[in-house]
C-alpha cells in the first residue's frame, strides 16, 4: 500500500497568516501520463470532507483562490493564504494512482 | 444537485451483521463507480472500497475484503455495504461517496455519514 505521511501545522496560526500543510508519499504519484495522483480534502468541524485540490494543484469547482497545492513526485504541499476563520478543520490528503486507495493521517488547522 | 444519503448504521454487538444503504439522487447513479470511505472516532479516514457503474466488478481495502461486499442496485439508485463479523475497530462513521465529472478525479462528493458503533 502507499503510504500518506502529513506533517502538523504550529498551531494556532494568526488569522491573515499562511499555512503550509505537507504531505509526503511512499511512491511517485506521478503517472506515465504527467498527472499527479495527489488530491486534498478539508473536513470543517461537524461535516463530511469536501474535495480541495485534484490532480497535485487543480482547484476543485468553487474553492478559494487561497488554497493553492504544489509538489513533486512524492512530495506535496498545501498552502494557505491568509487564513480565515472558515478554513479551521481537519487538512487529508490523498493518493488515487492505485488500489487501495490512502489518505493521510490529517493535519488540524486552528485559528488565532 | 447531487445528493448522497447513508443509513443503516447503529449500535451493533460483535460478531453481527449489518447492512448500510446510500440513496443517491441529482444525478444518473448507473453511469458513475461508487465508494464507501470510513472515518474512526480518532479521525482516520479509510477508503472501503468501490464498485463499477454496472455492478459488474468492485476493489476493496485488502485488510476488510474478507468481510465487507459492496453492491449496488441501479433501479433504485441505491448503494450498499454488507459488513460481517464486524469488530470493535469497525466502530466508525461511513461515508457513500462519488467522483467528480471528468477531469475531477476525487471523491468530490460525500454524503452526511452514518454512524456505525460496534460493543457488547
């Protein structure tokens, strides 16, 4: 299995501050195909997780511009810019380039 | 708008069975794979496994393939999970999931979960 592998976050973070959330595979999620099989998820307190970022760095229909995802083969980040109260909750990541499936362990997010 | 309903879940002794459904609407349910995801009480997410849009075949966690067995009924628009000789550990909240429309590849949509809880 690939193993998701998330770092935490110093928090609280000041509100208006950006925040790196790092996530690092066993394996290249990177296809033959030049796509990166590393999505990012945000689980706000009280509710299911919504789909962030597709494909290492492709903003999912309707996310903030803040939210931006980058990385290599098997080294991924998260970043957020300026935080705000709304992006508190739980970060995962995920890979999807094969069976089964993984997520990260999670990385909580806290305001100041 | 696509909407996801999970039910089935509850307090459940070990050992037992249990049956989880997902009534799916919004969208054409036979044309799409489907997932289940789990989430522990400790905030662990676990990918369960999926199937394809006919039914014809389906990918599982290889630590829960042994007793779980997803299914699906298109004419109803239903998704299944059969849970068998559950464990404590299986204590979790289950989650139906669906990708997104081509290029998304995601889970872009989950529906509210339903809560699994297995004790004597």
């Amino acid at each position: 299995d690939i193993v998701m592998t998330q770092g935490a976050l110093p928090n609280p973070v000041p509100s208006g501050e950006s925040a790196s959330i790092t996530c690092q595979s066993s394996k290249s999620l990177l296809h033959s195909n030049g796509k990166t099989y590393l999505n990012w998820y945000l689980q706000r307190p009280g509710q299911s997780p919504q789909l962030l970022i597709y494909w290492m760095s492709t903003r999912a229909s309707g996310v903030s511009d803040r939210f931006s995802g980058s990385g290599s083969g098997t080294d991924f980040t998260l970043k957020i810019s300026s935080v705000e109260a709304e992006d508190v909750g739980v970060y995962y990541c995920q890979q999807f380039l094969e069976y089964p499936l993984t997520f990260g362990s999670g990385t909580k997010l806290e305001i100041k | 708008e696509v909407q996801l309903v999970e039910s089935g879940g509850g307090l459940v002794q070990p050992g037992a069975s249990l049956k989880l459904s997902c009534v799916a609407s919004g969208f054409t349910f036979s044309d799409y794979w489907m997932s289940w995801v789990r989430q522990t009480p400790g905030k662990t997410m676990e990918w369960i496994g999926d199937i394809k849009y006919d039914g014809s075949y389906t990918n599982y966690a290889p630590s829960l393939k042994n007793r779980f067995t997803i299914s699906r009924d298109n004419a109803k628009s239903t998704l299944y999970l059969q849970m068998s000789n559950v464990r404590s550990e299986d204590t979790a909240t289950y989650y139906c999931t669906r990708q997104g429309d081509y290029p998304v590849k995601g889970f872009a949509y989950w529906g509210q979960g339903t809560l699994v809880t297995v004790s004597s």
